[in-house]
C-alpha cells in the first residue's frame, strides 16, 4: 500500500520535520500483507506562480531523506511513497506520483 501526504502549509512553516517524520513512518510501516514503501517516492510542491514543481526518485523515501527535505519552502505539498503492486512494474519511475494538475 502506498503512502501520502498532502499538506496545506501556513506562511513561514518550515516542512522539514514533518517530512523526516513521514520518511520515517514509510520505513517502518507495513501493509497488511507485508508491502513496504521501498519502491520509490515523488514530491510535488506549489510554486509562487501557481505551477506544480514535481521531483521523483526510485530510491526509498527514508533513503533521500536530505532531497526530501531540500525541497523550497511552499504554501502546498502532494507526497508519495510508493509499494509497488506488481514486480514488473517496480523500477519504473512513471509509475511514481504525485500526479498533479492544474
């Protein structure tokens, strides 16, 4: 089971303990049957002109911690740890959100 986090930012907040804490729960965690979050990971987050800035990584999100964290400061952030479904399709960097539009 994949895992997200949206998050809705205040003016000054500063993202970056709330996404050490979301890395963290996604190397722990486990699905019921047994999936982890190891199959990759993307970060979408709203620039000052209302345009999504997507970053995507086929490592593990606990494993990019520090680009994870190095994202800019923003009022909006879509992310996503992915478990990838099927063996074929994991190493595929396509499959990993955040989708955004508009």
């Amino acid at each position: 089971m994949c895992r997200l986090l949206l998050v809705h930012a205040p003016d000054g907040f500063d993202p970056t303990e709330l996404f050490l804490s979301f890395s963290e729960i996604c190397r722990k965690s486990r699905s019921v049957d047994g999936e982890s979050q190891r199959d990759g990971w993307g970060i979408a987050w709203m620039r000052p002109e209302n345009t999504w800035a997507v970053h995507k990584s086929l490592h593990p999100i606990w494993e990019d911690a520090a680009t994870l964290t190095d994202a800019p400061r923003s009022r909006a952030y879509a992310i996503h740890a992915r478990s990838a479904s099927f063996d074929k399709d994991r190493r595929e960097i396509a499959h990993n959100q955040p989708y955004v539009s508009g």
